[in-house]
C-alpha cells in the first residue's frame, strides 16, 4: 500500500470514526451525510437519515422551536454558530444531550450551499451542571440553617430597657448575607452591649465568618472590655484568624439605668439616636476604620453620651438606607423623618414601620435592626 493511499486511508477513517459525530445538511436542514459515531449515537441507520430527515426533525420539540428562532436565523447571517446545547431524540426515545457546532460552506461547484456539523455528546456536561446545581443548594440549605441558628437566639431582657430586632433578607437567588446583630450583658454588669455587623461577601463562607465574629464580640464582652477596646481586641482576632477583614461592626454598651452611653463604629453607619424633645440625629462621634482595614490606625475611636429617660438607640445595616438609584444621604434623611414619624409609639412598632416604609424588597442588601428604648422612669 502506498503511502498515499494510507492518508486517504486514515482520513476516512477519521471522518466515520471520529470522537464527535459529523453531519452534513442542506440550507433547510436536510441531512446528506453522516458519518458512523453519530448514526452509533443516535441510533438510527444512514439510510433512515440520509435524504429522508432534516436535522432539526431530530431534536426535542423545544429545541425544534430554538433552531427555527435562534440557531438557523443566526447561522444564515454569521455564517457559523458554535456550542449551541441541545438535546437529540434517540431511535428507542430516549434523549442525547450535545453541542453543535455549525458552518455554512459552498460545495465544490459553487452553485448550492451546505452546512457542515459538529455534534459532541454532552451527558458528561450536563451532569456536572447537575452536581454543580445540587452542591449549591446544600451549600445555600447549610447558610440558611447556620444564619437562622445565629440569629434566631432570644434577646435577654433589661429592667428599664426595651430591645426590638428585625431581619430582611436581600434578594440573590440562592445567596446568604453576613448582616447579623446581638444583644448581652457586658462583662457580667448590668449594663447591655448591642452589636450590629456586616460582613463581607454573601453565601456559607460569609456566614461562617459571621459566626465567628459574633462568637468573639460575646467572648471579648464577657471579659468587661468597652466598645474601643473590644474593637482592638477584634482586629488582632481578625488578623490572627483571617476572618472578617473589611467588616463594618456599631458596637454600643448602655447603662438601663443612668443612661450612660459609650459606642464606637469600625466602619459601619452611625446609630440614631432619638431623644425625647430633640430631633433624631445620628451619632458621628466614635468612628474608625473597619476591621483589620490596610493603613487602618491602631487605637480605636469610643464617644461617651448621656441619653435621658425615653431615649431610643437605633443600629441598622446599609441595605436600609442604600439605593442603587439614589444617594445613602437621601436614606438615611428619610430615616430620620420615619423615626421622627413613629417616636412615640412601641419599639416594636417602630421596626415595623421603618422595614414597611424602607426596606425594599428587590435590593439584593440584607436589612438588620436592633432598637433600644429606655424607659421614661
């Protein structure tokens, strides 16, 4: 055998053999060719194809409907068309997930023109996109029960001191936010500690590091340290464990009884604070970077306050205030004036009011909010 003729040998072979299957269609989709790994596949003979299908006659009748919208109107203005997914109906009725790929050629006279495809088996694909869209899920299911458990905890009770909390999820799909929020006695006194936070990041890897940095605010807490401190003590806890980096905490300690208060803000948004006979404003004072931020300075801002009887504080998240058609400044006006508004009713009406009038449910931010009132005396 010549070594001419074992070219023309092995690119035969290669043609009917190939890994892929090979059609050849006329314009309207008429098969005039195919070659042994696509009639293995599909099942049928040559005979029962060739001449006598088209290959759109082939497909599911939703990807009939794509080829007549999408895959052939293209094909005709591009001249070629590649990994177009779709799914052939086999001899015995069952389906064979594949890609094509297309291209419109002339045949050697130049009078008419035919359409040259590719087609590779795609069941290996399409069971990946199945694992891929089963291991989201359980990761999604793990967030949801990691943050519920998180957050679902009962807030302790104060003498002279109502709490009030609120929870909005923002809207991604299968997603979970690091919002969260805690309330505890500080350091065994009788003054409360109330922490609002934001972690970077959405999903089990953000929740998880909620839970971490919820679990050190309490530890470090419980030791008796104040706001600044306690923001120190998290930064070196952030570095040393590379966890919550860039997370904004409000982190505020109130004595019930005489009113003092002491807070301090890693890069979060100031409280509000609503005292009775003075307009709400919001409280600027004590702010520092978030935690563990680059060029961040090593000493932590603390303000000190005395609020009166009746006095309401207020720790919210951005998704609050945050818009993506408008300015923070004009949420954060407008949450003045609804607090303004509902003053002088029930904390737990007030959270309502505040989540009915502002949060918005389309906004893909998480909503937390933790209100205390002291009492009037």
């Amino acid at each position: 055998m010549s070594p001419g003729s074992i070219v023309d040998e092995d690119v035969e072979d290669l043609y009917e053999n190939a890994p892929c299957g090979h059609l050849t269609s006329r314009v309207d989709g008429t098969i005039v060719r195919i070659n042994r790994t696509f009639e293995r596949w599909i099942g049928f003979h040559r005979t029962e194809l060739v001449n006598e299908k088209r290959l759109q006659d082939l497909l599911a009748p939703g990807d009939r409907i794509y080829h007549e919208t999408h895959y052939a109107p293209l094909l005709q203005m591009q001249g070629s068309i590649s990994e177009i997914a779709v799914e052939f109906v086999k001899a015995d009725g069952s389906r064979l997930p594949a890609l094509l790929n297309s291209v419109m050629r002339t045949d050697p006279s130049g009078s008419s023109r035919v359409i040259r495809t590719a087609v590779f088996e795609a069941s290996d694909r399409r069971r990946y996109e199945r694992e891929l869209l089963r291991a989201r899920r359980e990761e999604h299911e793990t967030a949801v029960r990691l943050q519920r458990g998180l957050l679902s905890r009962s807030l302790p009770s104060f003498d002279g001191l109502e709490l009030e909390i609120a929870y909005r999820p923002g809207k991604r799909g299968t997603e979970v936010g690091g919002d969260w929020y805690d309330a505890f006695r500080a350091g065994g006194t009788d003054e409360v500690m109330l922490v609002v936070g934001d972690v970077v990041g959405h999903g089990i890897g953000a929740a998880s590091e909620m839970g971490q940095l919820r679990s050190a605010v309490r530890a470090f807490g419980a030791t008796g340290l104040g706001p600044a401190a306690l923001l120190e003590a998290l930064d070196r806890y952030s570095d040393l464990h590379r966890v919550g980096r860039m997370a904004t905490l409000a982190c505020a300690q109130l004595d019930p009884r005489s009113g003092r208060l002491r807070y301090a803000c890693a890069g979060h948004l100031p409280p509000v604070i609503d005292a009775p006979g003075a307009r709400p404003a919001f409280a600027w004072d004590g702010r520092s970077a978030p935690l563990f931020a680059p060029m961040a300075e090593k000493a932590r801002n603390e303000a000190v306050c005395q609020l009166p009887p009746g006095s309401m504080l207020l720790m919210y998240t951005d998704g609050l205030v945050e818009r993506r058609d408008r300015g923070i400044d004009i949420g954060m006006e407008e949450l003045l004036q609804h607090i303004s508004r509902h003053r002088d009713k029930s904390p737990a009406v007030v959270v309502a009011e505040l989540i009915r009038a502002l949060h918005d449910p389309t906004q893909r931010d998480d909503v937390c909010l933790l209100l205390a009132k002291m009492s009037r005396g």
